[in-house]
C-alpha cells in the first residue's frame, strides 16, 4: 500500500512552546489529509480535514488557534501544537488518501507529551 | 448518536481459534464504506479489510473475514487460525460518501475499539 510517514515519532517540550508535526505522502498525491487525536486505550477521534491549497475544516470542539493545520502541497500537511499544555500529551496520527482511492493510508503517528 | 459501535471491549481466543469481533454501524447513506484496522502496541495503524455497501459478497484478505449483514446493518471481522501475533486493538471505521465539493473520499469514524488477547 501507499506510505505515509509522519516527524518526529515522539516530542517532548515544555508547556507554552509550540511543537510542529508534519505528515508526508511518499509516493502518491495525498488531496486530503486527516488529523486524528488518540488516548490511551481509546478510539481515534478526528480532529480536522484538510484539502490541499485551502483551510482546514475542524470538527466541533477543537480550537483552530490552537491545533493550527496548513496542507500547502500535495505530499505535506503540518500540524503545529500551540502553546501546548500537559492536557494536549496525546498520540497524533495522519492520514492521507488520493482522488481515486476509498482507502486511507495512516503514518505511524507521533507520541507528543508535555512536561 | 454513535455510528459505529464495537460491544467487546476486550475479548480472548486460543491460538489457532477463530475469533469473530463485532462491530454494528448506523448511517442512512446508501453509500458507505466499512473498514477494519488493526493496532498494534507500537501504535501504527494497519488496514486489514474493506467492504463497500454495494458490494454483495462478503470481502476475504487472507485470514480476515468480514461477515457483511447489510439489513442488521453488522460487519463483524472473523480471524480465523488465530495467531500471537494477533493480540492488538482492532478499530472497525465507517466512510461516509465524499467530501462535500470535494473529489476525495470522506472522513472515517471510528468504533471504540476491541482488545484482542491470543493465548498460545
């Protein structure tokens, strides 16, 4: 199947930095990119949809200041963690799918805790 | 409402047992898709089958099956031969139609999820 890789695997930063995961589509052109939130032992909860060249659509109750997503090109889409706080440590995954594809292809998702 | 709902918070088989894991869905689209992921403790999340609603067969990959009743709206995954291998959450996941004026499909909605536990 199609790659999708995501940087960096894990982060550690002090709260109140900002932290920028970025999600890649290695051999194909990703149209849309998904931006999923998991806690331990829990679901994936989608936090925003991303088309390339236009803005983020969030679902309910995620902050766009805070979760900023820009999808600038059709193999990249970068989720910057403002201001983070230890209540955002969490395990962020991407995903990406083509014009033609049902499937959804996920990185490998990044560990992000904050001290 | 939940859309996909997975009832087995954890289940348990013996290797080399079949398991089935269910997984009911609710949407009043015609055109749906139903997905199974599997999850292992490193976190990636790994695709293991697919079932179109239009499709009228049940979809096979290998040792994973997906037992697909449309009108009980259920798609239950069934791993048959389990292997130790195996023990992993497993998310059953939903696509409804296409994004609204997009060309992409849409986005996923994800059950709560089964955690599998193979004993050798």
């Amino acid at each position: 199947g199609a790659v999708v890789s995501q940087h960096p695997s894990w982060v550690i930063c002090k709260s109140g930095t900002s932290v920028k995961i970025e999600c890649r589509s290695l051999d194909f052109q990703a149209t849309t990119m998904f931006w999923y939130r998991q806690f331990p032992k829990q679901s994936l909860m989608l936090m925003a949809t991303s088309n390339e060249g236009s803005k983020a659509t969030y679902e309910q109750g995620v902050e766009k200041d805070k979760f900023l997503i820009n999808h600038a090109s059709l193999t990249l889409s970068t989720l910057t963690v403002t201001s983070a706080h230890p209540e955002d440590s969490s395990f962020y995954i991407c995903s990406a799918s083509g014009r033609t594809s049902y499937e959804q292809y996920f990185g490998p998702g990044t560990r992000l805790t904050v001290t | 409402a939940q859309k996909i709902t997975q009832t087995q918070p954890g289940m348990f088989v013996q290797e080399k047992e079949a398991v089935t894991l269910d997984c009911t869905y609710d949407t009043s689209d015609q055109s749906y898709g139903l997905f199974w992921y599997k999850q292992p403790s490193s976190g990636e999340m790994i695709f293991l089958i697919y079932q179109g609603s239009y499709d009228e067969q049940n979809a096979t990959e290998g040792r994973y099956s997906l037992n697909f009743q449309k009108a009980r709206k259920s798609a239950n995954l069934v791993i048959s031969a389990s292997q130790l291998g195996d023990s992993a959450m497993y998310f059953c996941a939903m696509r409804e139609g296409k994004n609204a004026g997009g060309t992409s499909y849409g986005k996923l909605t994800f059950g709560q999820g089964t955690i599998l536990t193979v004993h050798p």
